[in-house]
C-alpha cells in the first residue's frame, strides 16, 4: 500500500503533467495571432504594389492628359500663327513669328516624347496591375485557407485547455494544501516546480543535492526544495540504490 506521502507525489506529478501540458497549450494560444498576422502579410504586401501600381497609373494618365491637351492647343496656336504670316508687314516681326513657330514646334516634339514615354508606362503598369491582381487573388485563397486552419487550430487547443483546466480541481482538492501551496509557489518562477533526483542531481537545475538532503530524502516522507533551484524534489528509490542510512 502507498504511503500518504507517495500517493501525495503521484497527484502531484498528475498536475505538474496537466499543467504543463497546459502551459503549452496556452503558448500555442499566444502564438496564433502572430502566425495569423503571417500568414496575412503575404497577400497585404502585394496589396500594398497593387495599390501603389494603381496610383502610378492614375499620375501617368492624368500626365498624359494634360500633355495631350498643351500639345493639341499649341500645335492649333502654330497653325494660327503660320496662317496669318502673309499679314505681318516687316521683316524683323517675320522674323520673330517664325522663330516662334520654330520654338513652338520644338516643344511640341518634346511633348509627343513625353507623351510616347507615358504611353509606355500606362502600359506597363496596366500589365502589372493585370498580374498583381491575379496574384492578388491567389493570396488571398492561400491566406483564407491558413486563416481557417488556424482558427481551427485555436478552437481545438481551447477544447483542449479546458478539458484539462476541468481536470485539476479533483486533483487539487485530494492534495495536502501545504503542497499545493508550495508547488504554486514555485510554480511562479519555474513551469516544471516538481523535479526528480537523478544520481544525486536535480533534473530541474542540474546541480548536486547535498548528501545529507538526498539520505533525507529516500526515506521518502516529505517534499524537500533544491537547495541550488528551490524547486520541489524527489527521488525514487532504485534498486541497488544507496537506501537511507539509520
Ligand atoms: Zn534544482
């Protein structure tokens, strides 16, 4: 028959395992809106090209417009003043209205390369756009799926969390509260307050317990601290085990 302190130490390892895998649970909890805010990210980015491509049209367009409109204006001003050279009456004023036209010629030749320049870029941005919203598309198919996975995800780990939250009163309720006590105490500083002692070592903090403690403890009455960690120790007598010294 168990002893009451190995009964004792087995429902506490019973919670130390709920709680730990507790512990887990709500790290993968914590963790969802980073990996869902990822798995958006993908589709925000090309949302953000395809509204930057968007805007470059509209400039371009818009550019494009009021370049079309100066050249049709100053090629009709040209043709006025071409029109009416016949009536101008001195040399030096024909002069000057020709070299007006000339300049006038000249930018509008410069016009229509800007305006050539701009046809290029609405159509290549148009052919962007085309294919940014293609991918668009995709994305947002690849990030819905991720999106439900992961909310699927966050449903069965809640399920989960509660069925072993549902799990601990019953355990609880058969601990002596002093170990309970201790065991939360603990439990502050370290997920894993309850350790086991391997040859003479701590499993929680890797450090030799005195050999005085560890005599102390085979005789296996109550819960000792680490004298390294302060976490909760115990051994387990093995066979061929040095046993406590009377
Ligand atoms: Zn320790």
């Amino acid at each position: 028959m168990k002893t009451n302190f190995q009964a004792q130490l087995e429902l506490l390892k019973e919670l130390q395992g709920i709680d730990l895998r507790l512990n887990e649970i709500i790290n993968k909890l914590e963790s969802l809106p980073e990996r869902i805010a990822a798995a958006r990210s993908a589709y925000d980015q090309v949302l953000s090209e395809l509204e930057t491509s968007r805007t470059e049209l509209a400039g371009a367009e818009k550019s494009k417009r009021h370049e079309e409109m100066e050249l049709s204006s100053a090629t009709d001003h040209a043709k006025q003043r071409e029109a009416k050279l016949y009536a101008i009456k001195t040399t030096k004023e024909y002069q000057a209205a020709l070299k007006e036209i000339a300049e006038t010629k000249k930018l509008n030749r410069e016009r229509e390369d800007r305006i050539l320049a701009l046809m290029e870029q609405v159509e290549n941005l148009t052919k962007n756009i085309t294919q940014l919203e293609s991918d668009l598309a995709d994305k947002e198919v690849a990030y819905r799926k991720e999106d439900e996975a992961l909310k699927a995800e966050e449903a069965e780990l809640t399920k989960s969390m509660e069925s072993f939250e549902a799990r601990r009163p019953a355990i609880i309720s058969q601990l002596d509260i002093k170990v309970v006590r201790k065991y939360d105490h603990v439990r502050q500083r370290y997920p894993d307050a309850l350790a086991n002692v391997e040859k003479g070592v701590c499993q929680g903090c890797s450090m030799n317990v005195p050999p005085q403690l560890f005599n102390e403890m085979l005789r296996l009455t109550e819960l000792k601290n680490c004298p390294s960690c302060h976490r909760l120790i115990y051994v387990i007598a093995e066979e061929g085990e040095q046993g406590p010294k009377e």
